[in-house]
C-alpha cells in the first residue's frame, strides 16, 4: 500500500495543526485532523467541534472521516492516512477501524486518554479485525504547544487573571 512521503506527512500535518488551531479559535480544545487518499488527496477535514454541535462524538477525528466519507460515498476509507494532532481516543479509533483507515499519523500523545500506545494501544489488539499503521510524534512538540497554550490560558481565565 502506498502512503505519502515523509515530507507530505510534514505538509499535511501542518494543515491538521491550522484546523485545531480553527478549532481553539471556537473555543473548542484545539485538536484537528484530515484524511488523505492514497493519491495524497485531502479528502476529508475536522476539528473538535463537541460544544458547537452539542455532540459527544464531534472529535476532529470523527468529523474528518464523515467528510471523508460523503466526499468519496462511502464509508470504507482503505488506503487512506488520517492525520490528528493528538493521539486518538478509543472512540476515534474505534471509527478509525470501522472505515479501515490504512494509516494514522499523529502528532502528541495523550497520557491520559490516547489508545495509540499511550494508555493502551487498540491498534495492535490482536482480537480486533482491522489494523492500521500508527506512527506518532509527527511535529508533537507543536501539536502539544497548541494544546498546552490552550489550557493554561483557560486556568488564567478561570482564575481572573
């Protein structure tokens, strides 16, 4: 299976980092995604959005994939790279392995609830039918900047300062 090269995965990350940064603009934790063919096409983009859409499941890596999806009619993504600034969750990746995303690069890791490896890692959970490649620290020191930048400035507000 061909995927995009090392210089495209920079390329696209740094797009996935203006969508999560879109979406701390919104005032939602600032963590964005897309999905790229095989061809190196974008065909789907997301950003956190649980808040303005009063959605639990309105992860950026959820969004991406249902615009993934109606771009190319159909729920199977084979072949396809997600890209996310954070590491997925286990509901993101469970969506991940449902539309056979062939890939996912990811750019921090989430100790507290990241199932790329950080937690747990779904990914290589034998039991389960479908497994894509995962690479992570793709650009994390600036993917975890974003979101670091994010909450301190929330705890400032919080605390009146």
């Amino acid at each position: 299976m061909k995927f995009p090269s090392p210089q495209q995965d920079t390329l696209f990350m740094q797009a996935a980092i203006e969508l999560a940064h879109e979406a701390g603009r919104c005032g939602e934790v600032p963590v964005g995604a897309l999905v790229v063919s095989a061809d190196g096409i974008v065909v789907g983009r997301g950003f956190n959005q649980p808040i303005l859409r009063h959605d639990p499941t309105a992860h950026a890596e959820v969004m991406a994939l249902r615009s993934a999806a109606e771009a190319l009619g159909n729920y199977r993504l084979p072949g396809c790279t997600l890209y996310v600034t954070l590491e997925p969750c286990a509901m993101c990746s469970g969506a991940i392995m449902h539309a056979r995303i062939g890939r996912v690069v990811f750019g921090a890791s989430d100790p507290k609830t990241g199932v790329a490896g950080s937690v747990i890692d779904l990914f290589a959970e034998t039991r389960l039918n479908h497994h894509a490649r995962v690479e992570g620290g793709l650009m994390a020191g600036e993917c975890g900047g974003i979101l670091s930048d994010f909450f301190a400035a929330r705890r400032k507000r919080a605390a009146g300062v």
